[in-house]
C-alpha cells in the first residue's frame, strides 16, 4: 500500500482515448487499470484535468491494493481503509460510496463493503452522513474491463482503489446539445469530441492558441473559448464563418476569438507565423467517406499551411477510415480518405507533421474515424 497520489477515473466510452487525454494533460500519468491512471498529486493537477472531456472523477490521496489472486473479503478492505483513514480521512462527516468498474472484484457487494468501511471508520469526530457528507470515500472495485468495444491491450491485474473524491471535480463533461446553439448544421461535431480534440492537442500545459482552419458551425472553436483560449477560426464558406460568429458570441466563453472567411491551405497568410499553437479540425470529407481521395488535397493543404504558420505546433485531427480500424491494432493497411494508413502518414509526413497518436472511434458500422494526434516532422 502508498498512498498520497491522485486518481483519474475514465469514462467508459473510450479508455485508450480517456488514456491519451490524460496524457495530454498531465506531465506524467502510470496506468493502473484501462481505466485509471495515477499521477503525482498537485493543486494544478486537479485544476488542468478539472475540464476534460473523458475523466469521470478525480480522487485524492489515493491507496490501493492489487488483487493477484485469491479472494479478498469486505472486511479485510475495510480495515485497510481505516488504517488509511487516520492519515487521509480528515475530521467531519463522511460518507462511502464503492463502484464496480468492469465485472468488479471478487464478487464483493458494493453496499457490504460501504458498510464495513463505514461501521470501521465512524465515531464521534466523524459521523456517517449519507446525504451531505464533508467528505466521501471513493473505492474503486477495478476488474477486468472489455464493455466498451474499442481494443485495448491494456492488462491489468484487479485492483481496488480508495481514497478522497474532489468534490470540485464537475466528472464527465457533456457540453450544451449543439441544437439549443443558434446556428446548427449536421456536420457539428459532438461537445465532447471536439472538447477531447482540444484537451489532446494540449503539451500538458495548453497552447496559447488553437487554430480550426474547417470551423463549420465552431463546435471545437466554442470550446477552445470555453477553456479560456485564444481562437482563430475560418471557413470557406461564409454562412459557416457567420453562424460560428453567432455560437460563439452565445456561448459566452472566456476566450478572445477572430474568425475569417479563408479556404485552408491559405490560413498562414491571413493570420501570420504564430508560436506555441494547436489546430484542432475535422476536415470536410466526400461521400464515400474512407473508400474515396475526396477532401484529400484540401486536409494536406490544411496542414502544410498549418505548418508555415507554426513549424513547431500541434494537430489534432479527425479522419474517416475503415470499420475494420475497429477490429485490432491499427493496422497499416486499414484504409484512411482512400489509402492505407501507413501511405496517409507518409503523406502528412511530407506536410512538415509526423503522426504520434491514432485511435479510432465508431461512427456507424461502415465507417469509423481516426482521431490523430501529430507533432513536427523534424
Ligand atoms: C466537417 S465540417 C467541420 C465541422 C465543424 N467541426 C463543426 O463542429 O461544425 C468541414 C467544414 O470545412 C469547410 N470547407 C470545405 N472545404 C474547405 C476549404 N477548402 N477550406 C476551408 N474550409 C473548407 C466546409 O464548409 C465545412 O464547414
């Protein structure tokens, strides 16, 4: 047992990408579990995670045991939480809340276990309240962990983890549906993809300017302003240009924003060489989707442009592919806008940008798209 580290809890939908946000976000993480990592615990840590897209909860002063093999029972747990509790629990009222993620644990009932550790743990400095505790303990049954259909090679032993729920945590974030904005199309990309897309583009610290150079209706631009960061937006298309304007005044974010009618490959010559920037876009794709070259040119022209404009910057980018990216690990051979993977990186690599992450993500069963994540070539 050691404790005193802080736990981030992914959201089921994705673990390799709630893994990769993690990352991004924090200057080191160690994977526990698909979907837990750990990380050194500071006041900035809590405070750059506390916007992202696939962290569902953030725990403090964390303990944990590993479960190898063999059984463990609610009271064996419980006594190591309350030898824990002297340290970490502070006086006040608490309460315990477990949860499975995965099949769980050993079979072990949430409710004995918050039982035990709570009958253990109470006396007269710290009462039991159920309702509106000062404190909660958080222990995490962590079993094995194949509900959420993306592959994942990550293995982990079971693992129970506990320790102090952040109650400034706001947990998985959903966004405002992109219908109440006053100006939707169906190409908006969802709150939460363009908020992960944004949160991966991050060096741990975030760039001082995120860049969509295909701003459709602003989904990414609304939550780069969202998280308080500078935006420069564009479009071909005017009508796209002014509806990004009118969600982006709605939307009331913290950060500045400019947005310019400018097809892509042009974006280096409208707003100039910038330093320490992400461009953050899902580029507009023909109807054949994967099978077809359509909106080939105008991606590489986006990023060769992009890559004038900030040589040492970031892109995260969203690229249709095959169903079968779903299959396994990324093969080089899946196909991506028309070609294999391993020829589309060649050719983003002759854009001055060097692929470092890609994880795909279902859309519906013919098609899948590739988040991909880039840094410079050089
Ligand atoms: C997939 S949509 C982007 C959707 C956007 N992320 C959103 O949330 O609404 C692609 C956008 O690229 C724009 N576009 C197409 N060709 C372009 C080009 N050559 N230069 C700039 N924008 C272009 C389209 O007008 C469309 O708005």
């Amino acid at each position: 047992m050691g404790a005193g580290n802080l736990a981030l809890v992914g959201s089921g939908w994705h673990p390799p990408l709630f893994r990769e946000e993690a990352r991004s976000l924090l200057e080191s993480i160690e994977v526990l579990h698909p979907r837990i990592v750990s990380s050194s615990n500071s006041d900035s840590a809590v405070g750059r995670i506390s916007r992202a897209s696939l962290i569902d909860e953030a725990i403090e002063s964390t303990s944990r045991l590993w479960i190898d093999e063999g059984n463990i029972s609610a009271s064996e747990i419980a006594i190591h939480v309350e030898e824990w509790a002297q340290s970490f629990l502070p006086e006040g009222s608490f309460a315990v809340r477990a949860r499975n993620l995965g099949r769980g644990v050993c079979d072990l009932s949430r409710r004995e276990i918050e039982a035990e550790i709570g009958a253990r743990i109470s006396g007269k400095c710290r009462p039991v309240d159920l309702e509106e505790p000062e404190f909660e303990i958080s222990v995490l049954l962590a079993g094995q962990d194949d509900s959420s259909g993306y592959w994942d090679d990550t293995q982990r032993n079971d693992l129970i983890l506990w320790g102090l729920r952040n109650s400034k945590f706001a947990g998985t974030y959903n966004g405002t549906s992109p219908t109440d904005r006053p100006f939707f199309k169906p190409v908006t990309l969802d709150p939460r993809l363009a908020r992960l897309m944004v949160s991966l583009s991050f060096s741990c610290n975030p760039p001082s300017l995120i860049v969509d150079p295909f701003c459709g209706t602003g989904g990414i631009a609304i939550e780069a302003s969202l998280l308080g960061l500078d935006v420069l937006a564009s479009d071909l298309d005017s009508r796209m240009v002014e509806g990004t304007k009118s969600n982006l005044d709605w939307a009331m974010g913290s950060g500045p924003y400019k947005i310019e009618r400018c097809p892509a490959d042009s974006i280096h010559e409208i707003w100039g060489q910038v330093e320490d920037c992400s461009f953050v876009f899902d580029p507009p794709y023909g109807r054949n989707a994967w099978t077809s070259e359509d909106g080939l040119d105008v991606f590489l022209g986006a990023l060769s442009s992009a890559s004038k404009m900030c040589p040492g910057g970031t892109v995260c980018t969203m690229l249709p592919s095959s169903p079968d990216a779903l299959d396994g690990p990324l093969s080089e051979e899946v196909q991506v806008m028309g070609m294999g993977w391993a020829m589309m990186k060649e050719r983003i690599r002759e854009t001055g940008w060097s692929v470092s992450m890609a994880s795909p993500v279902r859309v519906h069963k013919s098609l899948s798209r590739l988040v991909v994540l880039c840094h410079p070539a050089h």
